[in-house]
C-alpha cells in the first residue's frame, strides 16, 4: 500500500491478519480491526528523539499534531498527507473546574480547538488520508454532529465528495451548519444515531464508498495522538489518570491503544488509568461493566449531551480491552451532573460542548467515591468546542432546560433592564 511497511490489519476478536492492499472495516467473522505494526523494529529512545526535534515545527505535514507523530500513525509519504494541521491544542490548568472536582493538579485537554472544533479531525485527517491512498472519491459517516462535520471538512479540501447520515432533528445546531456548510450531501435519517450506523455500512459496502466512521481503523490511528501529545506537553511525565467522555468508544480506545504502544517501545514506564465517563442514558458501557454482564446495546439512548447519545457503540470490544490493559474503570453521570460540570468548565474561561464536560462531571464523581484521589495527576479530556451547542448553553443559563429535568444550578441569567444609567447600577450590583 503506497510504500507503507511493517503494518497490517489484525481482528480484534480472533487475531486474524489481513494486509493492507484491499479495504476492509471488519475481519471475516465479522470482529472490528486493529493497525498492527512490529515494535520490535522500532527504537523507542530515537523515535522520542525525533518526535522532540518536530516540536514546534512551522510549515508542512509535520507540523500537525497529529502527524508529528506519523511512525505510530500511518507512516506514508508526505504527498499523500491530507492535513489541516490539526492538533496541537492546549493543556489548560483546570481552573474552578479543578476545585468543583476537588483535585488539586487536574489539567483539561482541549480538543474543541482543532480545526473543525472536536478531536475527530485528528481520526480524521488519518482517516482521509487512508482514502486517497485507496483511491477513494467519496467518503461517508453517520455521525450525532461532529465527525460528520470533520469529514465534510477534510473531503472539501482533498476533493472528496461526502455523504453523511444524521439523525434528524437530533444533531446540535453548530454541527448540521458545518456539515452544510463545507458541502457533505446531508440525509437526515428517520431514526436515531445507531440506526444511521448500520445503514451507513451497507451503503458503504454496496456503492463502494470509503467508510470514515471510528470503525475505520485508521481513525483510531489518528486519534492516539491525543495521548501522545498531551505527554510530550507534560515531558513525558505520565499522570495518574486520563477522563475521556464514551459514546461510539473509539476515542477511549485510541487513547489506551496508543499508550500501550508507548509503554511496549519503553517512551513511557508507568501505565496510567483510564476512566471513561457514559452519560446515564447513553450508558451500554457502563451497564455492562458494573453488572458484569456481556455486551447488550441500549434501544433508546438520549441524553441532552446529543454527542454522545448512542445506544450500539461499534467500538466496545476494543474499550474493554483497552480498560483491561490499564487498569481503567468506567462510570455514567446524571444529566445534571453533565450541565452542572459544564458550567463550572465554562465559567473557568475554558469552555466545551456537553458531551466534553463528562470528562468533569465524570472526574468529580470518581472523587467522591474515593476512586480517584485528589492528590492524583488528572488530566480530562475536552472533546468539543462550547460553540458546537449554543442551545444548551443558553438553555442552561436561562434555566429553560426544566423539562429535561435539569435545573440552571449555576445559571448566569442574562439581565432585561430600561436603556438607564439606573437601571445598569441595579444589575451589576446585584440587586
Ligand atoms: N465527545 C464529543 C464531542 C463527540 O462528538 C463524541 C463522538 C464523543 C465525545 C465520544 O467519542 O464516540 O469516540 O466514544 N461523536 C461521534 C460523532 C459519535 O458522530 O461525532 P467516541
């Protein structure tokens, strides 16, 4: 494949191989697949070194953040590379966030500031590039808002033509704009996000155009490098535990994939744990890890944090063997915790997008519980800009989000006064 060596296809379920020359999303007894490549060829010790001389690169490929980092990723040539520089976003202290959490070294990675303001442009600028490489001229996704707004994004500057399957109605404002916006052909589906999944998969099989969802495993590439560079901000110095929201769980999956990685070319020497936080209707994960059951998909998942409102995630077999490798532990949180959290995010300055702020609400349960320690190096991930969901943010503040059950806790209500100096006074003194 295009110069590509020492990496092939692997079944997560029964470890068949697969080369890369042809296409393929699932191994033929129907397991979701794995990039593979032999570590024992790399050298863990020059690969950091160069990944070090990178930092801070200016021009080109290799100034994204994500293809910094292009040996553990997909090492292709640089003509082929269908980039935005993505990554490279900030590690924030945490702020009024770290004190509603109740830990005091608690830092917020922020990938609402990429691109398309989510982490998928990170999944998605590997994933792009797989589909030129394959030739592809159309890619598809289902999405609840933010691949499909990444994919739209990345197919328009490759010239990719891109369909994408939404549940109608369903999807936040500041996703469906995008989506149209950068040109994807739009089918909102009568159906909710897992019913898009499976369609999206026959679509893609029968009129053969290239899937770019996170059962695509070259998205799952991309997205380790949220984990990569969150250490190479930190030095290397592997905190206690990463906080990553779950929804379709290829994001947590990319995460511990990637740090395994690390750990196996000796980068790292310290395995951290990895906490995935489910909102508690969209909670399959969480249901089968606290009742030890095996995996039984939820028909109807809502939650007001529309990011992450699947029922069917494709990736959970992969989660739980990422869980398994680290030691992780899984938790769901309240539609109140998730607001609630997310106020405390944005009041911080920060900001992110419902779904992001389990990472917070997720954190601070995991205090209460004494699960995470509150001397423990935390770092959460933000996976969404606060703009992709203006709605809930003015819905929260206005307190008009009471039929969903969620109360506007720490609602600044905006002030309707007389055009008077007198007026002005009252309102910012409080009265
Ligand atoms: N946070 C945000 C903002 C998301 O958009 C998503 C997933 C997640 C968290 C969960 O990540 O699926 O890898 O577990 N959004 C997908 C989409 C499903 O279509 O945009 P995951």
């Amino acid at each position: 494949m295009k110069g590509i060596v020492n990496t092939w296809l692997e079944c997560v379920h029964c470890g068949k191989q697969y080369d890369l020359e042809q296409v393929r999303y699932n191994c033929e007894c129907g397991g979701i697949l794995d990039v593979k490549r032999d570590l024992s060829k790399i050298d863990g010790k020059k690969l950091k070194q160069l990944w070090e001389s990178r930092w801070g690169m200016k021009r080109g490929p290799l100034s994204s953040g994500v293809w910094r980092y292009k040996e553990l990723i997909l090492d292709v040539a640089e003509e082929y590379i269908v980039t935005r520089q993505e990554g490279n976003t900030r590690l924030y202290p945490a702020g009024k966030a770290a004190e509603y959490a109740g830990i005091r070294n608690f830092l917020l990675k922020h990938e609402g500031e990429n691109p398309t303001g989510s982490f998928k442009d990170r999944g998605m600028t590997c994933g792009a590039t797989a589909a030129k490489i394959y030739d592809a001229t159309s890619v598809a996704c289902a999405s609840t808002g933010n691949t499909s707004a990444s994919m739209a994004s990345y197919a328009a500057i490759s010239g990719m033509k891109s369909i994408i399957f939404i549940p109608e109605g369903k999807i936040a404002y500041g996703k469906l704009a995008q989506a149209l916006a950068f040109g994807g052909i739009t089918l909102q589906i009568k159906g909710n996000f897992d019913d898009g999944m499976e369609l999206v998969q026959e679509v893609c099989a029968k009129l053969n155009i290239y899937l770019l969802n996170s059962i695509n495993p070259f998205r799952i590439e991309g997205q380790k490098a949220i984990g990569y560079e969150i250490l190479q901000q930190l030095d290397w110095e592997v905190p206690d535990w990463f906080v990553i929201p779950g929804g379709n769980l290829g994001n947590n999956s990319a995460l511990s994939k990637g740090l395994q990685e690390l750990y196996e070319l000796g980068i790292i020497s310290k395995i951290p744990r990895i906490a995935v936080i489910q909102a508690e209707g969209s909670n399959p994960l969480a249901r089968m890890w606290k009742n030890k059951t095996g995996y039984v998909p939820l028909k109807n998942p809502d939650t007001i944090a529309t990011a992450i409102k699947i029922g069917n995630p494709v990736s959970w077999e992969k989660a739980m063997r990422g869980l398994e490798w680290c030691n992780g532990v899984v938790e769901d949180v309240t539609e109140q915790e998730i607001m609630d959290a997310k106020a405390m995010v944005d009041a911080a300055g920060i900001g992110a997008e419902p779904a992001s702020c389990c990472s917070v609400a997720g954190a601070k349960k995991l205090v209460d519980m004494g699960i995470i320690s509150p001397d423990a190096k935390v770092v959460g991930i933000l996976t969404g800009n606060i703009l992709k969901d203006p709605d809930a943010v003015v819905g929260y503040h206005k307190d008009t989000l009471r039929d969903m059950g969620i109360k506007g806790v720490y609602a600044n209500k905006p002030h309707v006064i007389e055009p008077t100096l007198e007026a002005v006074k009252a309102a910012i003194s409080g009265k």
